[in-house]
C-alpha cells in the first residue's frame, strides 16, 4: 500500500499507479479532473482504490491544510469532491463491492474520514490530524447524517513518532490500529518516503 501513496507524487501519478496495479485496472475517467486523488477500479475481482497524496502547496492544498489545522475537515472542498468522485464511482460501476482507501498527510486524513463516513478499508501514512481530534470531529459531523455506515474496519494508520505534524495520533484515543514505523534515515520525518 505505502508504493501506491508514495505513487501519488510521481511527475506523471496516472501513469506510475497504472504500472504498479497491474493487469485490470482502469482509471476512473472522472477523477483525472484532479492531480491528487485518483480513483482505480478492476471489474475482473470487484475492487477499487481511491489514492490521495497530501499537499503539494498549491490553492485546494493550503484549503484543505487550513481546515485540518482548524478542525474543520469535513467542510473542505476537497472533502466535498472526494465523496462526490466516490458516490459516482460506486453508482456508476455497482459490481464493484470492495473499497480501499489510500493516502499520505491530508490525503491520509481524508482516508481516515472515508472510513469513518463509509466504512471502507483505508491506509493512511502520517495523516495530518490535530487536536481536539479527529475521531471526535467525525463522530459529530457524522452523527448528523441519517444513512451513517458505521466503518466495518479500523483504519491502519502508519506514523513516523518524531513526525510533528501526525505524532498526535500517538497521544490521541484513536480506535485505528497504528503501526509506528521507524523512520528511515530521510531529512523530513513526514514525507512520504519515509514509507517507501
């Protein structure tokens, strides 16, 4: 999972995630819109992939940032567009049943609230997440909605422990099942390669 996140960021993401799934994967026409989410599906065994990178400091990632910051993730933008590229992915090809969400920093954390608002499987690698919390911020938001899918699956959230910018997921009553990873000789504790 952490080669597809890392895949995020490559020059040409399409085309690198296309050479790493393989054999019955296709591109999502419609998320080729955006250069930070991209949608895969494969007819053949039923499954799709939604992979999210994280900032790379232009306008809808400065939006998304400053709503983590401020904790208000589920009023992004980006949020808003990923639940609608979802929503159409799944009424447009319904045989397939089984979703996977991958991401690194905000598209780790947008990971996270996919699974919490359509308990589908996600990934997330040093997700950007602050006080008061995550959890509690999407129990509320959440909450709200009549037809809530409660997440079948805990989340799988990779940290690097001297990553400021994600370690509070470490200090933080998280139902995710966290995996520590140890950092991997790279200058920046949360990039993504850390990971690869």
């Amino acid at each position: 999972m952490e080669r597809l996140a890392h895949a995020a960021y490559a020059k040409d993401p399409k085309e690198t995630l296309s050479e790493l799934l393989g054999g019955g994967w296709r591109l999502f026409a419609p998320s080729s819109r955006y250069d930070w989410i991209n949608i895969y599906t494969n007819s053949n065994v039923g499954k799709g992939m939604i992979i999210l990178r994280g900032s790379k400091n232009n306008t809808t990632d400065r939006e998304m940032d400053r709503a983590i910051l401020n904790g208000h993730e589920t009023s992004a933008n980006r949020w808003g567009i990923v639940q609608k590229m979802f929503q159409l992915a799944k009424k447009t090809q319904p045989h397939i049943t089984k979703w996977a969400a991958i991401g690194h920093s905000s598209g780790g954390t947008i990971a996270i609230m996919l699974n919490r608002r359509f308990g589908i499987k996600s990934f997330a690698y040093n997700p950007g997440i602050t006080p008061p919390g995550l959890k509690k911020r999407l129990e509320r938001d959440f909450k709200k909605e009549k037809n809530q899918n409660h997440a079948s699956e805990k989340s799988t959230v990779y940290v690097v422990p001297t990553d400021k910018l994600s370690n509070l997921v470490l200090k933080q009553p998280f139902d995710e099942k966290i995996v520590v990873a140890p950092r991997a000789g790279v200058k920046n504790p949360h990039s993504m390669e850390n990971f690869a």
